[in-house]
C-alpha cells in the first residue's frame, strides 16, 4: 500500500493542504499524528490539532435525527470514502511558534487545553525585536553556544535564541544561520552543565514550522538520529524535549523517512520501533521524563506502510500492548497518539478480521471511550460487549472532540469490508453511538457519528461495492455530495451558535 497523502490544512497549525488525488478511503491516512490532537507540540493555538473541517458526506439539510434515517448506499459509500480528508488531521500538527514555547514552559507535561491556556507560556515569547542589525546580532550568539563556552554564557545565549523561537519572524532569522542550528542540535544531545533543555525546547518551536525542517536537517541531517537516541534513553532528564521535536518533524514526509530509517538501524535484541512502543507503554520507563509525546511520534510514523507492518505483525502483539492507553487518564497528548495510530492500522483492511478477533478485539476498546452513563435495557445491553455493561453513573465520555472524532473514524474504517460491518453491527456499537450522538456538543464530530451511524443502519452496497476503501466516487458526485457536506456543517454551527445565544429577554427589557 502506498503512502498516504500529506496532511490536510488547517488555519492556523501543523496541517499542510489537502491535495488533488485519488479519494480513496484510504486517502485518510495522511492523518500522521494529527491527531486529532490540536493541542500541546502538535496542536495549534486554534486547535490546529482539532481536525481541519470534514469532508465526508452530510445528511441532506433538513433531514430527521440519524438514528432515523436510512441513507442509500451510495451516500454511506462515499460518507466512508470521504472519511479520508476528515481524518487526515495529525496527532501531532503544527504548532506556532508562541504556542510550542508556551506548552514546553509549562512543563512539557500534560498539554493544557485550549488555546488560551496553551498561549500562556514564555513571556518573553512575544517581546519585541530589534530589526536593525538583527543578522548580525543573532551571529554573535554563536561563539557563545560552541562546546567548550562557558556555562553560564553558554546558557544565556541558549535562552535568547529560545526567546527568538517563539515569534514567527524570530524562527524565519534563526533558519538561515546553519551553524548556528548545528550549536543548538549539539547543546540539545550534551550533557550537563550545557543548557539541553532550552536548547531543545528552541529546536521544538522551529521543528512546528514546516517550512523549516528542510534547513534544520541541511544543518544536521543527523538530528533525527540524534534526538531519538536522547528521546529513548531512560537516563536523559530531557526526554521529552527530545520526543516532542521528532513528533514536530515528523509531520511531513521527508524528515519522517528519516526518523524511520533512524529507527531500522538494528540493535542487538531490539529493533527500533520496538524500543518505541516499550518506553511508551512502560510506566516510568524514564523516571525523569513522562515522554507522552512519543504518542503523537508514533502516530506520525503510522503513516508509513513498514511502521504498520511492524505495529500489525501479529507475532509481536504491539496493538494490544496500545490499546490500554486509549484510556490513559495523565495525558491527552498520550492517548491521541495512540488513538492517531490505531487509526492508521485501520487503514490495513486485510487486518480487520484480526483486529476485530478474539487475538485483539479492538472494538471495545474504540467504543469505551465513547460510552456514557447511560442505562440501556436488559435486551440492549445483551448486545453490548462484556466492558460496555453496566457502567458506572459517574462514567465520562473522552473529554478531547478531537480524539473522540478520531476513535469514530477508526470504527468507520473498520466498517469498510461487508464482514466488518457486521461484526461492529452485532456488538451493539449503534447503541454507543445513538447516545454520543444525542450528547455531543462538538458539531463535526456529530457529523462524524452520523456518518458512521448511516453505515450501520444503511443498505448493504451492491455487489463488488463491498469494500469501501477501495470505492470510486465520481467527480461530479463527489462535488455535489461536498457541497452537501459544507451546507450540513454550516447548519450545525449555526445550530451551535444559537443553542449557546442568550435568549432575549421578555418586553424588551435590557440589563441592568
């Protein structure tokens, strides 16, 4: 299977433009680490980690609630077809410059949510800059950040080039000065006393413009061997520094095949990726460093077809070993990583009947954290899986829109074989839904739940249809189906929008 396409755009974040191409399902794996993440290192301060705007196909404008409609099967094809350019959003998407700064401030714990909370971090993040001279200031900051300055010079020159990162004019200066990306790569991999941290933290804010990555690996086309070194020893306090850089480059495709041939360089007893997936689901793996951000890492590398390979084998059970973490309570950065990559495997059709197995049963662990409180019949809950039974009262539903509407499109994928369909059918998954449906207060992950919910209770496609992911739309249909779409969208948000209103008050009366 070929890669998939780059990511697609949102206002302001790490996703690049939707390009023309096939519209394949399968398309939807470009979602590298968008995860649906829109927060943290690959999270922009709009929630440039909330997915960029859904594609898939809409209910039709004034059409009933969608546990009632019953779409033809060509509208639940194309709605699985389109599921690609909803879902390409990565875990871990750009990120401005301000916004990186603020989060790493912040501790690179737990990325807060929202953005006013994500924007709150260095305060010197926004302070103004000379403009005279400002090449030639920069420039002298180099002999102070070589090996061998001294330490207390060497960490002040450090902070103000982590100052200049968190403007974008600060970032577009600091990418012309190739020796001075080479110091700062070498200072983020030393040891004490050299200023690793900030050092690393300014690589953070450069690597979430994408327009800087190819200048970053000119100047040190062993950075990503480098920082993955740093990112999987469980000695290194800078871990997760390291780690969010490589989930920052790793979003576009060159410095991703770089990461990846990084990771294939064999170990003894150990490949790479192995390394990976072990320090991310080992509790205190670093005991210095939460490394979540190796989450949003592994989504991004999800994209290549020999990561999937590897995440799929099922002699090696890396998937079960992840799925756990689809509830992981300490950080959403973590989860959304796992949620993108589990994503990412959906893509792998032939894997399906596996995943959906006994060896791995994925299915409760991508509906579990869409599950409320709610109290279904005797006969309903019969239908459910055994750990969607009876739930607590105080059960919460993923707190994150983005990485719920990520957990609905891996279901939706795992729906594109006629087999598939039937097992999310039989194990009561619409019931889940129906009740999401009603709750959910984001109106493109309801559009997402519709789409899945017309799947479910729609027609089976006509014969050699059944595959969604391998499912054609015509040009002029796709056209009016998206238009569709945007009208639906449209409705949604200004269904939003007067829901949250203040109702105008009776007679006329104004406040006081």
């Amino acid at each position: 299977m070929e890669e998939g396409p780059r990511n697609p755009s949102a206002t302001t974040g790490w996703l690049v433009p939707l390009g023309p191409g096939s519209h394949h399902m399968r398309r939807f794996l470009a979602g590298a680490s968008r995860a649906t993440l829109g927060r943290g290192v690959g999270l922009g301060a709009e929630h440039a980690v909330h997915n960029a705007q859904a594609l898939g196909v809409a209910p039709p404008p004034g059409a009933g609630p969608a546990s009632a409609r019953r779409p033809s099967p060509a509208r639940a094809e194309w709605a699985a077809s389109r599921l690609v350019a909803a879902a390409s959003v990565p875990l871990t998407g750009r990120v401005s410059g301000r916004v990186a700064a603020g989060v790493i401030r912040a501790g690179m714990g737990e990325a807060r949510t929202g953005a006013g909370a994500l924007a709150s971090g260095l305060a010197s993040a926004g302070s103004p800059m000379p403009e005279a001279g400002l090449e030639a200031e920069v420039a002298k900051l180099l002999p102070f950040l070589a090996p061998g300055a001294r330490a207390d010079l060497q960490a002040e020159a450090a902070r103000h080039v982590l100052e200049l990162t968190g403007s974008g004019p600060g970032r577009t200066l600091l990418a012309g000065q190739a020796a001075l990306l080479r110091a700062l790569v070498e200072l983020a991999a030393a040891p004490a006393p050299a200023p690793a941290r900030d050092a690393a933290r300014a690589l953070v804010n450069l690597a979430a413009e994408p327009g800087l990555h190819e200048p970053l690996l000119q100047a040190e086309p062993e950075l990503p061997a480098r920082l993955l070194g740093r990112a999987l020893d469980p000695q290194w306090p800078w871990a997760e520094e390291a780690a969010a850089v490589l989930a920052n480059l790793s979003r576009e495709p060159a410095p991703c095949a770089a990461l990846m041939a990084a990771l294939e360089v064999a170990e003894p007893g150990e490949s790479g990726l192995g390394r990976l997936v072990r320090a991310l689901c080992t509790p205190g793996y670093n005991a210095r460093a939460p490394l979540h951000y190796l989450g949003p890492m592994l989504s991004n590398l999800s994209q290549r077809p020999a990561a999937r390979a590897f995440l799929l084998d099922p002699d090696r059970c890396v998937v079960q070993r992840l799925l756990p973490l689809t509830q992981f309570p300490d950080s959403s950065v973590r989860r959304g990583g796992v949620v993108g990559t589990l994503r990412n495997c959906c893509f792998e059709h032939r894997h399906h009947e596996w995943l959906l197995g006994p060896e791995v049963d994925i299915l409760p662990f991508l509906l579990l954290p869409l599950a409320g409180p709610e109290d279904f019949s005797e006969e309903e809950m019969e239908r459910l899986p055994v750990d969607l039974q009876y739930l607590p009262p105080d059960k919460q539903r993923e707190p994150d829109a983005d990485i719920r509407k990520m957990l609905i499109e891996a279901i939706m994928l795992l729906t594109a074989t006629a087999p598939g369909r039937q097992q999310v059918r039989n194990q009561g998954a619409y019931l889940i839904l129906r009740e999401l449906h009603s709750w959910e207060p984001e109106p493109d992950v309801r559009v997402a739940c519709e789409k899945l919910i017309q799947v479910l209770i729609g027609d089976e496609p006509e014969q050699g249809m059944e595959n969604l992911l391998e499912v054609q739309v015509p040009e002029d249909v796709e056209q009016q189906l998206r238009r569709l779409d945007r009208q639906e969208q449209e409705r949604h948000t200004r269904e939003r929008s007067e829901e949250l209103a203040p109702e105008p008050r009776a007679g006329g009366a104004t406040p006081t």
